[in-house]
C-alpha cells in the first residue's frame, strides 16, 4: 500500500494476466475508488473496504480491454458503484463479446453499463479533491489518465510502464497517437507525479521522461 496525502492506494493484481486494479480509500472521509477491474478484484477488494469503513463510490475505468473491465459487473452489482469511461470505448464495455478473438479462451465477458462518459481535460471530484481526466489513445481508442493532483498520482492504464508503453498492434491502436498522448498528456504532468501503470510496478513521469527507450521526454 502507498500512502498519498491521506489516500491510501492498494494495488490489487488480479485477472488471468496480474491486471493491476487500485483501490483508492480515504478513511477520513469514508469514500474509496476503484481504478479497473479485472477478474476476481472485489473478493480483494471488499475486505479492505471493511478495514477501512469506506464505501465504493465509483469505478474509474482507465480503457475498455477485456483484462481491465472483466470484474467490473461483479464490482457493480456487489458495490452499486457508479462506472465512468471515455465513449470511444463504449463498445469494448458494453458488448464486450466483440473482443472475444483477443481474449484468452474461455473467459468470461459481462458487459457494464457506464453511468458517465468523461471528456479529456474534464475534472471531477473524489478522494477530497479534484481529479483532472485525461484522454490518451493510442493503447485503445478510450484509453484514460486520471490526475490526482492533491495526491500527485497518475493512473494511466495501459498507455505508459515503467521503461515501456502500451502495445499499439490491437484493433484501434497507434503508436504515433500513443506517443502525442504520452508527450502532451502524461510527460506534461510534474515530474514527482507517481504513475500508477495497468501492468508492472510503479515509476515517476521525470524517470520516464528521462529514460524510456520508447517515447523520450
């Protein structure tokens, strides 16, 4: 668990491929969000919740690709929490069979229903504070980065790993409009900012912007 200014961010690998999905919690106030969705994530998720005396107020979806979205009618129904996404990947969320080929066989995809498309540069409030909504395709048509500023976190999905980038040979992939985002979207953000990834451990924007072998800063 990192501790941030008063929210707390556990990182809960789960899913067939170690999706990472982030609980937000702040005791404080009682709320927690829940950043994806992979398979098995509430049976991590709920118990830290109880620990904790927070309520899952929402689930932020950081792009609609079957690995970070396949837990997330569990979440809802378990939770009543509301679902927040970019529309261009409406499809991939809301008829998800449409990724079956891409899948790993057998698995199962349940769609969602989003309660709120967001825009880039759009900010909502969570956690106590404001949080800046950043659209960055490339990885996948509706990828997003949410900015916690108070926190001096980003959560960008699959867009951006420590020393890599999201793959760009899926459907709706491309490496020059993941490189525009990267560079005007997330290489823009403080250089402390800790950037919480879909896959693999965690990295600052200075270290990327510094030393990714992919898109330098």
């Amino acid at each position: 668990m990192f501790s941030l200014c008063g929210v707390n961010v556990h990182v809960l690998p789960a899913g067939p491929i170690e999706t990472n999905a982030y609980l937000l919690t702040e005791p404080k106030t009682g709320e927690a969000v829940l950043v994806d969705a992979p398979e098995g994530v509430w049976a991590m998720a709920e118990p830290i919740l109880a620990k904790e005396g927070c309520r899952l107020s929402s689930l932020w979806l950081t792009h609609g690709h079957w690995d970070h979205t396949q837990g997330a009618a569990e979440v809802v129904r378990r939770s009543g929490a509301r679902v927040f996404a970019h529309r261009a990947d409406q499809p991939l969320i809301e008829t998800p069979e449409v990724m079956r080929e891409l899948a790993l066989p057998g698995i199962r995809l349940e769609p969602v229903r989003v309660d709120r498309w967001l825009e880039d540069g759009e900010t909502i409030e969570a956690l106590g504070q404001k949080v800046t909504v950043g659209h960055v395709p490339g990885h996948c048509p509706g990828s997003l980065v949410f900015y916690l500023p108070g926190s001096g976190a980003a959560f960008a999905g699959d867009a951006l790993f420590r020393g890599a980038v999201g793959r760009t040979d899926l459907p709706g992939g491309s490496f020059e409009a993941l490189e525009k985002s990267i560079r005007t979207r997330i290489y823009t953000l403080p250089g402390e900012t800790a950037v919480f990834p879909g896959h693999g451990g965690p990295t600052t924007v200075g270290e990327e912007r510094q030393s990714n072998p992919y898109v330098r800063g």
